[in-house]
C-alpha cells in the first residue's frame, strides 16, 4: 500500500529481534512494515528522515510473525507493507518478488520475466540488494542460474544459504546438522 498520509504527520517504531541469522531490526510506520534489515536503527532513521516513537504495539504484529518464520510455523507473511522506498519497475520487481512462494526460487531472468517490467537479469540483483524489506519480500529466494549468487545481508551467502535450507529449498549440510 502507498501511504496517503502527509509524510510530516507520520512515524516510525522499531523493534529488534533476535534470529538464528543475526539481529533483525524492523521499522514499522501507521501504514505497515517500511524497513527491515540487518543494521542498525540510526541507519534505518536516516533514510527514512521519520520521527521516531515508542510504540510497541504497532510493531508487535511483525516481530511476532518474523519469530513464527524462524520457528519454522509461518510460511506466508501478511504484515501490512508500507512500500514508499519503492517506485516504478523496482517496486514491480519487487512486488513480484513478493509472490515467489516459501520454499521455491526464481533466477534472477525469472524473477525479470514474472515482473513484466522489461528489467534484464543483469539489473534484477542490483535491485535485491537495495530491497528494503529482506526476508518479509524474499530477496533470497532469488538465485543465479549457476548457484546462489549474491547476497547482500546478514554475514552474505552464507545467510542465504541459511535461509533456503530453513525453507527446505537446499538440503542441509554436515555443517547443519
């Protein structure tokens, strides 16, 4: 959704949550869930230029299924998304993106063509790594066709790696068991 709001009247909540691939620190304003990420609040703030509040009724509803994820009992999210660090064909990229269901991946062509947006494969990275909201819109469900490929959050590919065998797209490892 696409606030209607005027951006002076609106804020933003943080919460920090602990998961087995590091702190993820989550930003939530009156529309939904902003930003998400590795990092800390103060950069989050930054780009988002909003005023802070104490308010954690209104995250409480994303950390909840954030922790259910990890648990291995959510597979679909429905916090509302506020999406006003998209625009244009990255947001369409992106809300396709959000589409690509628990436990599968797309190439990075894939993800091009299921967006419709004209994007080459080439571009499609460079977009996941600016998506403001990983893990809630599956930035790492997204692959290249001859591996992984990149990732930009947590300790890197290592966390994708993580995230894929915790969906059950990659066979655990010795490593993880």
């Amino acid at each position: 959704m696409t606030s209607s709001r005027d951006d002076t009247m609106t804020t933003v909540a943080f919460a920090d949550v602990p998961t087995p691939v590091g702190r993820f620190v989550l930003a939530v304003t009156e529309d939904g869930l902003v930003a998400s990420g590795w990092g800390t609040r103060e950069r989050i703030r930054d780009r988002l230029g909003l005023p802070e509040v104490h308010d954690p009724d209104r995250t409480a509803f994303a950390a909840e299924e954030l922790l259910s994820y990890f648990a291995g009992r959510l597979r679909r999210f429905t916090t509302p998304l506020d999406w006003r660090l998209t625009s244009g064909v990255r947001r369409e990229v992106l809300r396709a993106l959000y589409e690509v269901p628990y436990g599968s991946a797309v190439t990075y062509g894939e993800l091009a063509e299921l967006s419709g947006t004209g994007v080459p494969a080439r571009a499609i990275g460079s977009i996941m790594g600016s998506n403001p909201t990983p893990i809630v819109i599956p930035c790492h469900r997204v692959v290249a066709g001859n591996g992984l490929g990149g990732f930009s959050g947590g300790t890197g590919v290592e966390t994708k790696r993580w995230l894929l065998t915790h969906e059950g797209y990659l066979q655990p490892t010795l490593l993880d068991l």
